[in-house]
C-alpha cells in the first residue's frame, strides 16, 4: 500500500466524519461505515488500501483531544487589526493547513489554527505606519509540536505582509538544518539547495506551486547553507517582492553578517544622534540607519537558550570558552537586529516556563533598543492529551508517592564505581578519559540491555506495522567528542556481534536468551501496565515470540551507529529516508541534547546533566508522541537525574498552573516575570544558571512551601521534634482537639488532629529558627522563611497564625507536646540509601482548606472553575473543590463580598512514621534502610496567604560546588545562606 493512497483515503473519511461529529461521538463502526463510502469513490483504491490500518489511524485522530492556549498580555500601544476580512486571501496559511490535515486531526489543526491567530493578532499590522515594535513568547511544551506552531505563524505573518522573517533556530548546524527542511516543507514549498539550479517542489509546494507566491530564501539546508555561507543567496530587496526567509544559527559570526547585510543594503533612514562605540562593542555592527520599508518578523526557537543575556560562560565539547556562543554577545545582535526596523516584532519559543527570558531584564539602550523580556504577550500552548510529557513520564507526586506515571524508566547505577571518579563513566571525567567496563566487556550491563531494549522495540513495532517509520535511540553520557568517538567504537562492535551471532544462527543461545528474558520480564509487563492505562493506543494483542525471533535478523541488518556532530547531515538523514525508515543508534553531547529531534525515538540511555536546571528538561527529546509504541519506550538514567527530573517537572506544573490563575485575572507579562523572579524556586534554578554569587530577592506570597526532604541523622530529627514540642507548649490549649471539623460544606469535612488559631508570629519564628532543614530541601530554608515572615509581619500582615497538627486515625499514636498526641502519617521515601529521607509530596491537597470560612471556600470554588472553563473543557465535569492556588489569593486577596486577610498565615505540622516509609511487605510496610532506628520525622507545610505586598527577602546564591557535570552529592545544590550579607542588607 502507498502512502500518498493511503492519506488520500484518510484525508477523504476525515472530511465525511466532521459533520457526524456534531451528532454525537465518532464510533468504529462510523468510521469503518465512511471508509466503505470513500472507496466506493474509487474502487481501485480498494486492492491497496489496509482498511485496518486507516481505520487505527482516524480512531486515533478522534480520539485526542486539546484544551486552550492561555494569554497573559499588555496592550499598551496595541492597536487591534486581525479579523476574517484580513484572512480571505491567505494562501500561504492555506496550503499549510491542507497539509497538516494529513496527519492531524481536523480538531488540531482548528486549535493551531485559533492558536497562531491568536499569537500573530497580539502582534502589530505589518501595514500599519509608523514605528513600533512588540514582544512576545510563548511557551509550549518540551517536543510537543513548537515547530508547527511557529511554522504556521510564519505563513500567516508572510500572508499578513510581513516581509522578513528571520528564524533563531539553534546553536549548530544541524538543528539550523533540520528547522530549514520543516520550513521548506511548510512555508516555502521546494527544496533549497545549492547542488542543481533545477526547482524541487516538496510539502505546501506539492499542494499550491502558483510561482506568483513562492517566497524567498537567503538560506538553505547544507551544513555551509546558514546566512553567509557558500551556499547563501546573493540578495536585492525591493518592497514590492515577496516574503524573505531567513534560517539562522544564534551564532555570532551569522549574526554579524546578517546584521552587516541589513545595515548595507536594507536600512534606507539614517539615525539620528547615533550612539558612541563602547570599547567592548567595536567589533559588532552599530544601528546607524534604519529600514522603514519592510516589516521584520524574527522567531526565535528555544529562546531561553543562549539569546538572554546571563551574564555565563559557554564552553565548547573540549572544555573551552567558546565566544561564538556567547550569550551577552548573542543578545546584543538580535537587539540590534530588531532595531535596525522601524517595525518589528519578536515572538520566543520555549518549553520551559522559568525561562532565563523572564529572569534577566537589562533594560534598553539606545543601539540595541528595548531587551528581549516579553513585555507584549505570554502565550502558554495547550498540548494534546495524547503527548507524552514530564506528567507521564514521572508521574505526580502525592502523599502515597508519585501516580499516574508509566513504567517506563529504568535506574542506572553501574556507570561509575563506589570510589569517586573511577568507574566506566564517572561524574567530572575529563577529554581524555577512556571508558572501560571490564575485561569481558566493553560496556555495562545496563547500556547492554538498553541496546538489547533497543532492538526489541525496532522489531516489535516493525511487527506492528511501522517498519517504515523512524527509529532512534539517544545515547548521552558525555561531552568530549574524544570520549564519544570510544564509545561509538564500543558500540559499533556489540551490533556488530549481535548481527554476525543471530543473523547466521552461530552460538547465538546467549543473545537470544538475553533478549527473551528482556522480553518477558520487562516489555510484557510494561505494555500491560501502559495499556491498562489507556496511553498510547497500544495493540490488544501480544505478538509471538516467534515471530520475533524471525523478524530480529532483518532489523539488525537495518541498524546502524552514528555520532551526532552538529552538521547539516544529522537532520538530512532523516529526510532523505523518510520513505524506508532509519534505525539509529545516535551518541552525542550538546548537539544532541537541545533542539534536534530524533524522529522515531523509542530508547534513551542519558546519564549527563546539565549546569543549567531549564536545560534539563530541554534534554528530555524523550518527551513528545509515541503512537502506537509508547509501551516499548524506555528511559535509563541516574536516580539523581530521575530525583531532578521529578523535581523540575513539579515545579514546571505548579508554575503554570499559577499563570493559568493569573491569565484569568488579567495579569500582564510584567507582572508574571516579577513573579517567577521572586518564585521560591529560584533558590534552585538561579544558582545552577550562575557562575558567581548572586543576591535573589524572594516572596512566598501566595505560595505553598513543604518540606519533602529531612536528614536520617537522628540527633537533627530530634531537634526537630523538640522544636515542635516548644512550638504546641507556646501556642498553649488547642481550639479544636482530636478532631477537627471544616467550616465549609456544612462541616462535612473533617481532619484527625488539633487545631489552634490566633498564634501570634513571633511563635512561628522561633519555631523556624529552631528547625533544620537541609540545602537539599530546594525551596524549604527554614531560616530564609521565618526572615521572610518577620519582614511581612512588620508592615501588618502574617501577624496571627493557625497551627494544625494532624495525623490519621490508623496510624501509631505519637505523643509530640504534653497531652498533644496525633496518629503518625505515612509517607514513602524516594530511597532506602543515602543521608536523605526525600518523599514526593507532604500536604494533602484538602488540608490547605482546613481554614478557611464558607464565603472563603465558595469565592476559591468560583476562581477554580472560573480557570478551568477558560482552558477548555475535557470533562464535562467541573472541579468540586478549590485548588491550593485559588484558595491562598482569596484568603490572602479576597474577592466580591469576602474580605481579604493577610494577616493570616498558616502552618500545619505532621508527625511521620519512618516504620512505614518504605514499601508495602504482605500486610505491612518496609522501614528504609537509612531510616534504621531513627526516631519520628517532623514535616511542616507554610500556606502563605496573597498578598499585593512587595516586601521580599534577601537570598545569596552561589556555584561554588557545581563544578562536575552535575551535583551527585545534593548537598552542592543549594549553598547555605550568608547571613551576614542578609543581615547587613536589611540593616541598611
């Protein structure tokens, strides 16, 4: 069957269904009714068309489904100008449409249709007069489909009268490459390239090819094809061509060039009283004449990586600072860039939402004009409920732990020996280290078993059907290209061997053996578990060993083992065998880490961290679709990476769903960076982002602080109870003993425990003072807190305190203060090694509201759905209770007829039980091995009320102990406090 048959087909049942859907739900038999009628449409169609296969295909298309994008925008100066009278005549968004549609499902491609509209519409009119400019970001998802997004708002912007449109793709050639080939295919319809005059026509250009349309490009898919290059066009503009497409490196050599080209040939107007050279910028291009004739558009992908100004070192795969990538040089280009424009626009793209672009503002200068800070629009892209994201992959915590994640990750442990810096590939190895695992073996077991994972998922889902898609695995353990040179080497030989054993059937019983003990132990288990969760449209039925034993000979021929080296040539593979599919093993380091997508990823072996903590998640290329193999994807990392990576992905959900509440209000883009500035997380992100000690000024307004990670050394944990004990004996008789009943919903809800209201501050303080928590409890400082809360109590707010302590009924009776018992919770650990005790979540989301009044509960109740309806309705259900976000802006904020009360804080305490902290053995618990004999561990939880407040604390930061590759030792992480500092500040 071909596939231009078999997407006719598909194109052809989806147009019948879309009406039916208004009638009601799309059904298989619906869809097999459609499929009938289309063929009778054309019989010949029949013979080749796998009526199976399109019939999964359009189940999986109307089966998914995607919520609303979220704004947060300025409007200031903005004059509004997109409406259906501007879009009759758009051919360029036109022709993208009709060819997304053969893969998407007609309801996405309605969304990205709305979505880019919505974007492009808080953008200015290309046609409007004068001099403006606008920024914006938007912040999507880590492979969730950022490109579509942006190749979408670039035929509009191009439909629109936008005339240059310049896109920022990457650091190295090969993701330049690869973002060019998705813009030939999407926006400029043939194929750029320098080898043959002759006009390809691919993608958008295969649907629409009237030449009267075709747009421009200075830049093309070959590695020298960047602006500047051999390969680049030479160019004249005059305002009545068509659009200009420019795909560029964040390079400054490209930069320069492109900046020097705009100055020479474009810019038409002189600039009046033009800026002095300063000494440390004689080298870059100054803006001494502007274009006012053309529009310029530049998007830029992966924003927060190396266009924001942060002041850091970038370093090459050898070691050494590499000033072609400097980000305080970068920056300054795009700035200059944009204001040789009378009329620009600036739209980022990132997937992380503590973007460096929210952090570092450096103001406006009179040659570079306004920073990059997106002071227009925040756009948060909605992603479908069929990607596959952090939430998935590592689940979300809760009291029980984390749920809701597949089992999919597999802990790596044997890189590196007991003995620092020894081992086959330990933290911190340097250029010329040479991986050994032992004499018999090159590699260890477990990059031996991810590759043997890695030939299995290749020949299941051959057997599936999909023996002409993409196949990939990522394997990313260091950034000396000498290191992974070894490593391809080592590599090459284990396939190798693989191919000459089970292809000829000589001694091949150990290889076979290996792999079916993988295949029962491990994919059997896996695609029951990801199928009983509904994820990733797996088959019903198991194939048969057989089968695959018959099939593993032809996959193993296919395979092949590549280095990624940042050329052209690692995006051009893909594309030059689309049709038959590639079967890759790929190795690499930075190039490979951020940006360039590995299409068919099914296998990551990834033990590097990054210095920088947004960089993490860009690592993760293993987030993204996985139809129809979801369950044969497998993930081998560090338990310290998988800690990280459960951590960042918790922070990264509470952060958006903070700007979901605060795009309900009508908060701008300003307002939001002021928040992630002074968010509690960046006492982690910042110091992992800087080279030098920094001062950041915190708040914990509105915010939920728990402690999730406590010492194992008893004589801390005793200290610990003992503060609490001198806490309850302060707060003297409790309000509310035993048993405590909610104030809302009639007092149906009730808590075991004690309650005390009306704790004067100074309690609370000494209670922090008195508490230790570790630098590897991330937000929790307990010190920083109680500072924080004495600044707040001198303005009148967080004056008066409710203290809870609570417990459950079946857990032991502990006694924490004289005649205050409470049964102890239970809550699991992360490990049973090391020094910490880490657990996913403390507070039950419920306990926030043991507080709050009636009017209080309804007002949080209303904010919740009122949130909720504006991100789209997946379930016809709405929320039937407040969330925590909601519930702290009322009590601290109020609302319509509920008086706001910041002077109310509240603290809840619980008593855990390190008996029942492991896992579950027959009828009872584990004690963690590093929790042998220790006594209880006192957790507390700070709701802290909203506030309008700008009261912040002092927190110094410093990156002293993150020197290796990455922290293996948490206690690096967070450096402690210099209170000296905070105290001389606050003096002052």
């Amino acid at each position: 069957m071909s596939e231009s048959v078999q997407s006719s087909v598909i194109k052809i049942v989806q147009e019948l269904l879309v009406d039916e859907k208004q009638a009601g739900p799309i059904t298989p038999a619906m869809i097999s009714d459609k499929i009938a009628l289309a063929l009778m449409l054309k019989p010949q169609w029949a013979q080749e068309v796998d009526r199976e296969s399109v019939a999964d295909e359009l189940i999986r298309r109307f089966s998914v489904w995607i919520g609303d994008d979220t704004s947060l925008t300025d409007d200031r100066g903005h004059e509004p100008w997109l409406d259906s009278s501007r879009k009759e005549e758009w051919r360029y968004w036109q022709r993208y449409r009709e060819m997304i549609e053969k893969d998407l499902s007609w309801d996405i491609a309605d969304k990205l249709d709305k979505s880019t509209d919505k974007i492009l519409g808080m953008l200015e009119d290309p046609l409007r007069e004068g001099q403006w400019s606008r920024r914006g970001l938007v912040v999507g998802h880590v492979q969730s489909g950022k490109t579509a997004s942006y190749t979408g708002l670039v035929c509009k912007a191009a439909d629109a009268q936008y005339k240059i449109i310049i896109v920022l793709a990457g650091l190295h050639n090969n993701l330049r490459s690869q973002t060019q080939i998705r813009l030939e295919e999407g926006f400029l319809g043939y194929e750029t390239n320098s080898t043959h005059d002759a006009l390809k026509r691919v993608g958008v250009g295969l649907i629409d090819s009237d030449m009267s349309i075709k747009p421009n490009c200075a830049t093309t898919r070959a590695d020298n094809g960047d602006f500047g290059g051999r390969s680049a066009n030479p160019l004249s503009i005059t305002p009545e061509q068509r659009p200009w497409l420019f795909v560029v490196k964040k390079n400054k050599s490209v930069l320069v060039r492109l900046l020097k080209w705009i100055q020479a040939h474009v810019a038409d107007s002189v600039v009046q009283d033009g800026e002095p050279t300063p000494s440390t910028a004689r080298d870059l291009p100054l803006v001494r004449k502007r274009v006012t004739k053309f529009p310029l558009l530049i998007i830029d992908d992966e924003a927060d990586n190396a266009s924001v100004d942060t002041g850091e070192l970038v370093v090459d795969e050898n070691g050494k600072a590499d000033e072609e990538h400097n980000p305080t040089t970068i920056n300054k280009l795009i700035r200059r860039i944009l204001n040789s424009f009378s009329r620009s626009a600036y739209v980022g793209y990132t997937a992380t939402p503590f973007a460096n672009i929210f952090i570092h503002e450096r103001g406006e200068t009179r040659n570079e004009g306004p920073d990059l800070f997106p002071s227009a629009f925040i756009q948060n892209l909605a992603a479908p409920d069929n990607y596959v994201g952090p939430a998935t992959m590592f689940g979300l915590a809760s009291p029980e732990g984390r749920t809701g994640h597949v089992p999919l990750i597999r802990p790596v442990e044997d890189y590196q020996s007991g003995e620092e810096g020894t081992g086959w590939m330990p933290v911190g190895h340097k250029i010329d280290h040479v991986p050994v695992w032992s004499g018999d073996h090159a590699l260890p077991l477990s990059l031996r078993e991810a590759l043997n994972s890695f030939i299995l998922a290749c020949t299941i889902r051959k057997l599936r059907g999909q023996g002409r898609k993409h196949c990939s695995m990522l394997v990313h353990v260091t950034r000396f290209n000498s290191v992974q040179k070894i490593l391809k080497s080592d590599i090459d030989d284990y396939v190798k061997h693989a191919r000459q054993t089970i292809g000829r059937g000589i001694e091949d019983g150990d290889a076979l053996a290996n792999l079916h003990g993988l295949w029962t132990r491990d994919f059997l288990p896996a695609s029951a578990a990801v199928r009983e969760l509904g994820l990733g449209d797996v088959p019903s039925a198991e194939l048969a060993w057989q089968d695959i034993l018959d099939t593993l000979p032809g996959v193993l021929d296919d395979l092949e083992v590549r280095m990624i080296n940042g050329t052209a040539k690692d995006a051009l593979d893909y594309e030059q065998n689309k049709e038959q599919g590639l079967k890759v093993i790929a190795i690499g380091g930075d190039k490979l880490a951020r940006g360039l997508t590995l299409e068919g990823l099914c296998t990551s072996y990834f033990l590097r961290a990054s210095k920088m903590y947004d960089t993490l998640m860009q690592m993760g290329r293993w987030f993204g679709y996985r139809p129809g193999y979801l369950d044969l994807c497998r993930l081998y990392t560090s338990p310290d990476l998988i800690r990280w990576f459960k951590h960042i992905s918790d922070a990264s959900a509470e952060l958006r769903e903070e700007f979901d509440l605060m795009a309900n209000s009508g908060a701008t883009p300003r307002e939001f960076g002021l928040k992630v500035q002074s968010h509690p997380e960046m006492m982690v992100t910042s110091q992992i982002k800087m080279r030098s000690a920094k001062t950041l000024n915190l708040s914990y307004s509105g915010e939920l602080v728990q402690t999730v990670t406590f010492p194992t050394d008893h004589s801390a944990l005793n200290r610990n109870l003992v503060a609490g004990r001198n806490l309850l004996l302060q707060a003297g008789e409790p309000n509310q003993r035993s048993t405590v009943k909610a104030d809302f919903d009639g007092g149906a809800k009730e808590w075991s425990g004690h309650l005390w209201r009306a704790v004067d501050v100074s309690t609370v303080v000494d209670f922090l003072d008195s508490y230790s928590t570790l630098s590897a409890a991330h937000r929790v400082n307990s010190k920083v807190l109680a500072e924080f809360i004495r600044k707040m109590a001198a303005t009148g707010e967080l004056t008066q305190w409710t203290i809870a302590l609570l417990g459950t009924q079946s857990g032991e009776s502990y006694e924490l203060a004289p005649g205050i018992s409470v049964g102890m919770s239970r809550r699991k650990s992360d490990s049973d090694t090391g020094s910490r005790y880490s657990i996913g979540v403390l507070l039950d989301p419920t306990d926030e509201s043991i507080d709050v009044s009636s009017a209080q509960w309804e007002a949080a109740l209303a904010l919740t759905i009122s949130t909720w309806e504006k991100k789209g309705k997946k379930s016809a259900t709405a929320p039937d209770a407040p969330n925590g976000l909601a519930l702290r802006r009322i009590r601290g904020e109020g609302s319509t007829g509920v008086e706001g009360q910041p002077e109310k804080g509240l603290l809840i305490l619980y008593v855990l039980d390190p008996a029942r902290a492991g896992e579950k053995e027959g009828m009872d618990w584990k004690r963690p091995r590093n929790l042998k004999g220790a006594p209880p561990v006192l957790a507390f939880a700070l709701s802290f009320p909203g506030s309008t407040s700008i009261i912040k604390v002092p927190y110094k930061v410093n990156n002293v102990g993150w020197e290796n590759d990455y922290a293996d030792s948490a206690e690096y992480i967070v450096n402690t406090v210099a209170w000296e500092t905070i105290n001389e500040t606050l003096q002052q």
